[in-house]
C-alpha cells in the first residue's frame, strides 16, 4: 500500500514536471536568488565616527560598497597581491599576539654569558696558521694549496718554512677577534667562529689568499652586565617572541594535515 502510495507521487510529480518545466525553472530560480540575496544581506552602512586621515564620510561609504561588492564577486581569489597581503596581515597577527614573559635576572644573566660576544665579551682565539699568498702565487694558488693540506696530515717539520710571509705570523695567541680583523679581515674571521679545536682546517679563503689555521683555543672575556642589561633583555624578548611565533605557525600547519617541518 505504502509503495503503491510513493508510485504515484512520482508519477503526478514526473507529469507535472513535463507539462510545467519552465514554471518549475523560474520558481527555483526564484528561491535560489532569493536564498542569495539574504546570504548577501547586509547591515545599513554608516561611516565610522573617525574615518581615514583625509577622507570623507562619503568617500569611505563608496569605498566600503566597492570593498564588499568586490568580495561577494571573489575578486580577490587568486590575486597574487591580496594573496600576499593577507599573509602579511595574519604573520603580524601571530607575532602580536604571543605573550613571552620577561626574563629573571639570572635568565638574563645566563642569556648574556650564552651571548658574551654580542654584548662586547671580546673572544679571544689562539691559533697555529699556515698561509699562501694569491699575490705571490697566483695560477698556482689551488694546487699549492692541495698539497699544503696532503702536508698538513702529517705533523709538519715548520710553519715557518711553509707559510708565505703574513703580517699575523704563524702563530696567533689570545688575540681578540677585533685585533684578528685587523690582522686578516672580517671575512676570514667569521669563517673560525665553527671551526673545531686541534685539527687543521681549510683552505679558508681571505682577499689576500688561503690560510690554514689549527684552533687551539677560544675563550670569551666577560661582559659589563649592567650596561647591556635593556638591550640583552630586548633581544631576549625579540628571540623568544620569534621562537612562540614558531609555535604558532607549527599549529597552524598540523591543523591543515602539515608536518612541522614541511617548509
């Protein structure tokens, strides 16, 4: 009875749809517009009480139509602009909103001392060094330099009879690296900061030629607590904002299915 009942809905339906297509067309159309035009609802505009710095209260109203009429369009998906607006916006939001408490004193003491150089803790390095002149041997300079490091392998008879002359010699002891600038340069310099203690390493490349250098020792001096206390502090702050920030992003990605670490 029941299937009977069902059988001939569909069928007065099935007519009713052929003899009445294009009425049964308009009236969903109708309905759909309709359903659009209450999705698209909004509320009466009225400009706020301060408006941009020099514009009006009228420019603001059309500037805000033309604003949301260009999203119910969805003009800015695929803008690559937009698109990297809005990442800015939500980068800004995340680095904002993260609290990082302020360190302790002794946080901030063990900060400065992991630090020491950066607060004017002048690191002092002692260093055997082998050098070979561009200058002096110019062409030759890379293949000289392969067989200094074969030589190196083995404990070598003198430094002095196989290192070009350099004003630093060859051997450095407790210089600081403001005094090894002076000696070899910045760019040289930075290059000893990873390197290990008692092996011998390089080439290193400077502007003058290729050095070899065996660390022997690198000891920081002490910094003035109190005169970099606001600045280490600021930095303190600024790593560990960067650090939650991190966090955050990480979130975000494990909530879109993303590893932490996918770039």
């Amino acid at each position: 009875m029941r299937a009977a009942v069902i059988s001939r809905f569909l069928d007065a339906l099935s007519r009713l749809q052929q003899r009445h297509a294009l009425l049964l067309f308009l009236a969903l159309g109708a309905v759909l517009f309709a359903a659009d035009s209450l999705r698209l609802r909004q509320a009466p505009l009225s400009p706020p009480e301060v408006a941009a710095e020099g514009q009006s209260a009228e420019q603001w109203l059309e500037d805000e139509v033309l604003y949301r009429e260009a999203l119910a369009r969805g003009l800015g998906e695929g803008d690559l602009i937009v698109r990297r607006r809005l990442v800015q916006k939500m980068r800004l939001m995340l680095e904002t909103g993260v609290d990082v408490a302020e360190p302790s004193p002794a946080e901030l003491r063990q900060w400065i001392d992991r630090h020491a150089s950066r607060y004017g803790g002048l690191e002092r390095l002692s260093f055997d060094h082998v050098f070979l002149s561009r200058g002096l041997r110019d062409a030759h300079l890379a293949a000289d330099a392969a067989r200094m490091a074969a030589i190196l392998q083995q404990p070598p008879p003198g430094l002095a009879a196989l290192s070009d002359p350099h004003p630093g010699g060859t051997q450095v002891v407790a210089l600081s690296q403001r005094q090894i600038v002076g000696l070899f340069g910045s760019a040289f310099v930075a290059q000893l900061a990873e390197l290990p203690l008692e092996s011998w390493q390089g080439p290193l490349p400077s502007a003058t030629g290729l050095h070899f250098v065996r660390l022997h020792e690198r000891r920081s001096g002490r910094p003035d607590y109190e005169a970099v206390r606001e600045r280490a502090q600021r930095d303190y702050l600024l790593e560990h904002r960067r650090e939650q920030t991190r966090l955050a992003l990480a979130q975000l990605k494990a909530r879109y299915g993303l590893d932490a670490g996918t770039p």
